[in-house]
C-alpha cells in the first residue's frame, strides 16, 4: 500500500446502503490486534465512550491547532489530551448545528435524516424515525447518557429518552434563544416593551433546562435566565462527573454525550472566568472555561480508573458564527458557519484513547461526522448493528485511529448546503458547484462576512480549490487541472445517484413539520 494516493485510489463497496471506502488491510489487522488486546484485558467489556460537542468553537480556538495563547485563550487540558492522541486537521461537521448534531447521531447526511437547519422557538425537530448511536449502543448494553445542549426539536419523539438516552439533562433548544429577547443590549425595544416581552413569553417554547429518564417526560429544572445560563456548563459538568463516577467500577460500558452550551453566542461566562482571559473577552472567557471543563472530566476518569478504558472525541459542532463577531470563534480558513466554505465546516477534532490511538498523532486524512456512528459501533463490538434498511453515509474509520500511522477510509467529503448539493473534496482537491458568496455581504455589514450573510452562487462550470495551496480557497485552479475533472465530476454523480429510490433523502424544507 506504499503506492495508496487518495485521489489516484479504488473504493470497495462495503454494502448495498453504505457509502463505498477504502480498505486498508494492514491497517484493519494493526486495529483489529489491538481490538482483540483489550479483550484480552476486559473480558467481553467494551470500551467507553465520551463525546464532547462544543457549540461554534472554530479550527483555529485550541493551541493544539495554532490558536490557544496567540488567540488570548490558552488551551492546556484540550493540547495536552491532544499530545496523549491523535489531532485531527481535516474532520468535517455539517454547516450549523443541528444538522451536524443529527449527523454524528446518525452517520447520515441532513438531506436523508432531514434536519437541515436549526429549528427555533419550539419548532419541531425530525429525529423521530432516525436509529441513533445512542439507540444502537443500548441495543449493544451501554448505558447512555445525553448531558447540555440537544437542539434536535422539542418535539416528544424527538428528544432524547425517546432516541436511546437513558437519561438526559440540559436544554432542548441552543443558548441564544433563551436570552437574546432578555438582553437590553440586543433587544431594547423588547426588553423595554411589556407587550413584547408578553409576546415572546406567550411563544410555545420550553424556556427551561429540563431533565428526563427513558420513556417519560421532561421535567423543568429551572427557567433559563442569563444567570442561569452563566451557570449552565458549571452544572452540565458535575452532573456528568457524577455519571462518570456513578460507573466507575460497574459492570456496563457507558457512552456519555456531553454538549456544552458554550460558546454559542451570546457568551456569558461563569462569574468565576469573567477576565479569566488574556484578551478579557466573554468568549475568550469562555474557551477558558470550557478547557477547565474538558480537564475536569478528564481528571475524573483518571481519578477512577476509567481512562484506559474510554475513547474521548472532543469537537465542534461548526465553524464560527461571524455575524456576531467579535464574539466568534477563529478560524484560518474561508467564510464561517451557515457556509460549505472550509471556514463553515472544518473543524478540530481530538481523539484519545491511551494504549490504543498512538500518543503525538497530526492526521490530515479525511474524518466525517458521519464516520462517528460506524466507527464507534466497530469499537463497541457492534459492527453490524449498523443500519441496514436506510443509506449509511458514514465509514467505519476504527483502522485510520486505531493502527500506527493508520489511513483515512474515506475518499470523499461531500458539502451539502441546505437541499443543494455545494462541494467534493477528494485529497488536496474541493470540486465547487455553488456556495454562499461570502464576497457579496453589504458594505454596511460591520459583524463580518459571516457564512448566512452571503448570497447564492452557482458556479456553472465548478471551480477547483487546492486546499494545501490555497486554503482561503481564493484561486480556482479548474483550467489548469483539467485532467482531475473525470473523477471529481464522477465522485458527484454517484454520490446523488445515492438518492435514487429506495436511498432518497428526505425532500423537507429545514425541518420535518
């Protein structure tokens, strides 16, 4: 496999409803010797599994990725969990957050599971007929717990005890929606309006953080208010350190959601990190808080025995919100969230796993949202619990984390913008299509250029971005690399031939309703 060139490569098909990979045999061996080890050492307990989803952090927030005290926010617990795994420079979310979140629930694309914008004020969601990882790592004997931010509809059947989590605590919405219309400085005129105020209080939205076990209903725990909200990632983490020492010692592997509300705008950090900073800035304030929180979730598994035994993913679930900048997050790349610009979709992604990911590890291979599903499932010892009746567009990347030096599986990333299929990146290369022009936002715009400020473009013969080259993406090479056109026009095509029945996505306007 020393001649493997990502671009110049063949995929397998890996099933009838499954997006084709590649397979690197030394590389599956290296991961499946390692698998059979911590057997060996666990008997036929699996490995736990700890996500956390951060909210609008960009690629360029941690030190680990160039940002941390050159940005006015040091990183230390995030770097060091960084040094002791694997850093990845190429892992794609979905352009917001919702989509990206039923993505990595799911290991399908927002035009299958539907979910393609946020919903807002109490719309409902359309998780409901989705098989969630959660779902599956139930079936498998996990105990599953959801912690913070879900903002997958407040609908019943899309929240999470009625999805595969046992057990959720936090809010079903996103941090904006509870106090943008409290805050005089944003929304004067509903602030100082009774009659709005009323309005947006009559609004059929629950304004609550709320707690639910399997099967039953949300109970309020207590109103969101920007207090409240300050102190929401403070108490979303000790109740995940209480799961976390709940299981120490138990019998079941566990898989723990963990989402954070930060640093979704508005940013309103714990009075303990108000100037905590070097740049003395509430969102800079708050990536200090929540590296406080990654380290603390951290030091309990090392308190209790589990680290050795739990794989850690911490991501984002977007690029930066640059419509509200400054209080945004950083990236090097172009445009922001709301965008299939790299600035709207790529974003860090750690993984740790000690004994297992080799310790040092910078891979720019291509990760996807969309790979969590699969490649969790692997390492649970649930490969085929995969989904077999609906298309899968997630690949099994177990062997890219687990094998020294392992190989990305997949060729392709594929943008999605909404109901339009925007982009292809295949090595080096993205195949643009259309996007938002990030060029074209108003003079008067002082927020940014900002990934839903923009307007659509349609680029009717493509443009070709070398990513290595050119990462702003500001120099279409198309006519000078003719002869890569074939195979990207191909990787395209078969991608939306994917949606011919009976694999169609869902054809929703943002949302199920």
């Amino acid at each position: 496999m020393a001649d493997f060139d990502s671009i110049a490569s063949a995929t397998v098909a890996v099933g009838e409803r499954r997006e084709p990979a590649f397979v690197h045999d030394d590389d599956v061996a290296a991961a499946t010797a390692k698998l059979a080890g911590f057997t060996d050492r666990h008997g036929t307990r699996r490995p736990n599994v700890l996500v956390i989803l951060m909210d609008d952090v960009g690629w360029g927030d941690f030190g680990c990725y160039g940002g941390g005290v050159a940005v006015g926010a040091a990183t230390p617990n995030i770097d060091s969990l960084a040094r002791r795994g694997m850093l990845l420079t190429s892992a794609y979310s979905e352009p917001s957050c919702t989509p990206s979140r039923a993505t990595l629930l799911t290991g399908r694309l927002p035009m299958r599971h539907g979910l393609q914008r946020p919903p807002m004020y109490g719309e409902p969601g359309g998780l409901e007929g989705e098989i969630t990882l959660a779902a599956l790592l139930s079936d498998a004997g996990y105990v599953t717990q959801c912690v913070g931010k879900w903002h997958l509809g407040e609908n019943r059947d899309s929240q999470p005890q009625h999805v595969g989590f046992d057990d959720f605590y936090g809010f079903l919405s996103v941090s904006d929606m509870y106090t943008e219309w409290r805050d005089p400085y944003f929304f004067p005129e509903i602030v100082y309006s009774r009659a709005r105020t009323e309005w947006v209080e009559n609004q059929a939205f629950n304004k609550s953080f709320v707690h639910a076990t399997r099967g039953g209903d949300v109970e309020e725990v207590a109103e969101v208010t920007i207090p409240v909200l300050s102190e929401l990632d403070q108490r979303w983490c000790a109740y995940s350190e209480a799961f976390l020492r709940r299981m120490a010692g138990g019998e079941e592997p566990w898989f723990l959601y963990h989402n954070t509300r930060g640093a979704h705008f508005d940013n309103y950090p714990h009075e303990d990190y108000l100037g905590r900073s070097p740049a003395k800035h509430p969102y800079k304030d708050t990536i200090i808080e929540l590296d406080d929180i990654v380290g603390r979730l951290v030091a309990v598994l090392e308190e209790t025995g589990q680290l050795d035994d739990t794989i850690i993913m911490v991501t984002s679930d977007n690029g930066p919100e640059m419509e509200t900048w400054p209080d945004a997050a950083y990236t090097p790349f172009r445009c922001a969230k709301g965008s299939t610009w790299e600035g709207g979709v790529r974003v860090p992604f750690v993984a740790s796993w000690p004994g297992m990911i080799d310790a040092g590890r910078v891979d720019d291979g291509i990760f996807d949202f969309n790979d969590v599903l699969p490649t969790v499932l692997t390492l649970a010892g649930a490969a085929d619990a995969v989904p077999s009746d609906r298309f899968v567009d997630g690949i099994d990347q177990s062997s890219f984390l687990l094998a020294p030096q392992g190989r990305s599986n997949r060729k392709y990333h594929y943008y999605w913008l909404g109901q339009s299929f925007s982009a292809l990146r295949c090595g080096e290369y993205k195949f643009m299509l259309n996007a938002l022009g990030d060029d074209v936002v108003s003079q008067g715009d002082v927020h940014g250029t900002g990934g839903f400020s923009g307007v659509f473009h349609k680029f009717p013969y493509g443009k070709l971005f070398n990513l290595y080259l050119d990462p702003k993406e500001q120099h279409s090479y198309m006519i000078r690399k003719l002869a890569y056109q074939q195979a990207l026009v191909g990787g395209v095509r078969n991608h939306l031939m994917s949606f011919a029945p009976p694999n169609q996505g869902k054809l929703v306007v943002g949302l199920n309703v």
